[in-house]
C-alpha cells in the first residue's frame, strides 16, 4: 500500500524565505532560487532528496551506512556528505559500499543550495533513487537553507537530552521526520522518549517520530519503510 | 551564526543598488529579524562593525535592527496569534498550524535618507 501524499513537503512554507512586501530584500532569496532549480531537476529524473541535519555525532553517518547496506539490492543510492573539514564520512561510506560524494565547506557551518548544485553537476545520477544530503554537524543555521529537498529528517540522539527540540525550534519546525537515535543506550541515559514527542509535536503536530537505533538495528526496518513509500510516491508522479 | 556573511550580503545588495552619490546620503538602513531566523542583533551589529572597517563607506551609516516575534495564523478560527514558548498552537482553538505569517524575516526593511533641506 503507497500512502497518498498530497505534497512532499509539509513544512515547505517554514523554510528559507518568505513573501515580503516589496521594499524588503530577502536575503535567503539566492539560496532559494538554486533550491528551487535542484527540485526541479531532482523531481524531473524521479529521485528522492533526503536532507539529514543534526548536532554533530548523533548519527548520521552510521544510520547512512545501515540504510546503504540494507537497501543495496533494492535502490540506488548516492551521498553528498559536507563537512567543515576532511573527507572521512565519504571515505566511511564508501567503504560500506555506498556511494558517496563530500562536500568541504571550509569552515562554513552550513551547506547552501550553491554547494549543492556545484555537486550534482559533477555527479552521474542516471539510475539515483535516492539522494540522501548528510549536512553539517549543526542545529542552527541548516535550518535557514533550503536545499531542494524533498524531506528534512532530523537526527537526535538519546545521548543529548529530550529537552533539544524547543531549544532548535526552527530545525525541527522545518523537519517532516525526527529519528531518535542510539536507542540501544537509553537504558544507560536519562531520556523520556514523551518528553521528546511532546516537545517535537508542540512544535509542529505533523511531524512523524521514529526511535531507532544504526548500531542494534531496532526499528531500522520502520525507517527502510518511510523511505520506500516515499521513493514510490515520487518515482510515481 | 552566519551574522558576517549575511552582513556582506547586506552591504553588497545596498552598494549594488546605489550610486556613490546615493550611498552618501543614507543616514541609516533598518533590518527586520524574525525571531525564527536564527540571527542575533548584537552579532549582527558586531559582523556590521568589522565590514564597516574594509568598507568605509558605510562608516556613517547606522544599522538599526526591529526583531519580529513569531505569529501564526488559524485555518479554524481565522484569527492570527503569536506564538509563545514555541508552542505552534493557536491561542483561541487550540488548533496546531505552522501557518507562519511572521517570524521568518531576514530582510532590509528601508533604508532611510539624510533629510535633504
Ligand atoms: N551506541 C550507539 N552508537 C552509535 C549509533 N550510531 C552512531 N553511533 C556512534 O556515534 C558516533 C558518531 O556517529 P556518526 O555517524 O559519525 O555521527 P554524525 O556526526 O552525525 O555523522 C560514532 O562513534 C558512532 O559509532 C547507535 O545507534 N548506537
Ligand atoms: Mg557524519
Ligand atoms: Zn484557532
């Protein structure tokens, strides 16, 4: 069964900028124009865009190379992964077999629809079911950049506390799906799973939640499942 | 957190835009910050001080900064309200919306000139 979706992205209206009247310039304009053409390009050959944010360390990259390896016989993946620095998360994720493309940012702590257009030009999609965006370790300003996606997923770990959402509110306002991540250590860590759904759906009450764990595999399957029906919603349309 | 390159944006958008005889006369240029564009006005004064050294034409010119707080707007009841501890409710149904009708501004609102006499 494919869920009917009436647009991909529920929250497209939070992101980036907004209708201003016309004596005001926004600024968030440039970046919006670019994520508008990558969305148009990506929707035209049917790939799926999966922009992943999150604080640094709540894994991403670990849950990247889980889903690689466990969709490999179905699709077709590739990574664009930015950093400020070094090439180590495209080298771990090549090495589970995934591949995957870096982006250094030289010390920005974003990524920008620009950064992101400049990437795909290079990059052969032909046959890309899904391109998974891994941002820049950072709550903050990701939230402001569209980058043409069709989904935001933010990642929050059960090492961080359940308190982050209303802390980031902007990031999570504008993310369609939460996975708590690292569940294998919530018998170690005081985190109440209600207190992050609360926090989350106070936020924005349409926003899905998946508690999962990249090391244990708990609830992996769940998640395989949301990315499925989505990749068959877009291939469809 | 990216107070200094959104300055330079700023400072490039208004030079592009004005004559060097213009640029003379603006006394000052007001930003309006959405409480929901993760941008601070004292950062953003601070990013200001360091491009008015490497450009001096803007050494008179003042930055003014209004932060706009978050408003939502009901489908329920038709009502706009704002939006308090980051609950995207509205006040009077209770009805969740992320319906965002303020608060995600990032914008040069005017720019003002020196009264010509
Ligand atoms: N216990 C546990 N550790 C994890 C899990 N996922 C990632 N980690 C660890 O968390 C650290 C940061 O992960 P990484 O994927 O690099 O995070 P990123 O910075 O968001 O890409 C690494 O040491 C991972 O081994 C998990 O599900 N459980
Ligand atoms: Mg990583
Ligand atoms: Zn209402």
């Amino acid at each position: 069964m494919i869920k009917q979706f009436h647009h991909l992205r529920t929250s497209k209206n939070t992101r980036g900028s907004i209708n201003c009247d016309n004596s005001s310039f926004h600024l968030l304009q440039a970046n919006d124009f670019v994520a508008e053409a990558i969305h148009k390009k990506m929707s035209a050959e049917k790939i799926l865009v999966v922009n992943l944010t999150s604080s640094p360390g709540s894994g991403k990259t670990s849950l990247l190379q889980a889903t690689g390896t466990l969709l490999k016989d179905k699709f077709h993946i590739k990574v664009l992964v930015g950093d400020l620095e070094t090439e180590r998360d495209a080298d771990r994720l090549k090495e589970s077999g995934v591949d995957a493309l870096q982006i250094t940012t030289s010390g920005v702590c974003h990524l920008e629809a620009q950064m992101i257009w400049q990437a795909i030009e290079k990059m052969d999609l032909k046959g890309t079911d899904i391109l998974f965006i891994e941002n820049v370790g950072n709550l903050v300003c990701p939230s402001s950049f569209d980058l043409g996606e069709d989904f935001r997923v933010t990642l929050i770990a059960s090492t961080e506390g359940d308190d982050k959402p209303k802390k980031y509110p902007k990031m999570f306002l504008t993310s369609e799906l939460v996975l708590v991540t690292k569940t294998d250590l919530l018998p170690y860590v005081p985190f109440k799973l209600e207190h992050l759904e609360q926090d989350v759906k106070d936020i924005n009450a349409e926003t899905e939640i998946i508690a999962l764990s990249s090391l244990s595999g708990i609830n992996l399957e769940v998640w395989m499942h949301w990315l499925e029906e989505r990749v068959l919603f877009k291939k469809n349309q | 957190m990216h107070e200094l390159s959104i300055i330079h944006q700023v400072g490039a958008y208004i030079i592009s835009t004005h004559s060097e005889a213009e640029l003379q006369q603006i006394e000052a240029f007001e930003m309006h910050l959405g409480q929901l564009s993760n941008i601070h006005p004292d950062l953003l004064q601070n990013a200001y001080l360091a491009y008015q050294e490497t450009h001096p034409i803007f050494n008179k010119i003042l930055l003014k900064t209004t932060l706009i707080p978050t408003e939502i707007y009901c489908n329920q009841c038709h009502q706009t309200t704002q939006v308090e501890h980051y609950k995207f409710q509205c006040k009077f149904c209770l009805t969740p919306s992320q319906n965002i009708v303020k608060g995600n501004e990032l914008t040069i609102h005017k720019i003002i000139f020196k009264d010509l006499l």
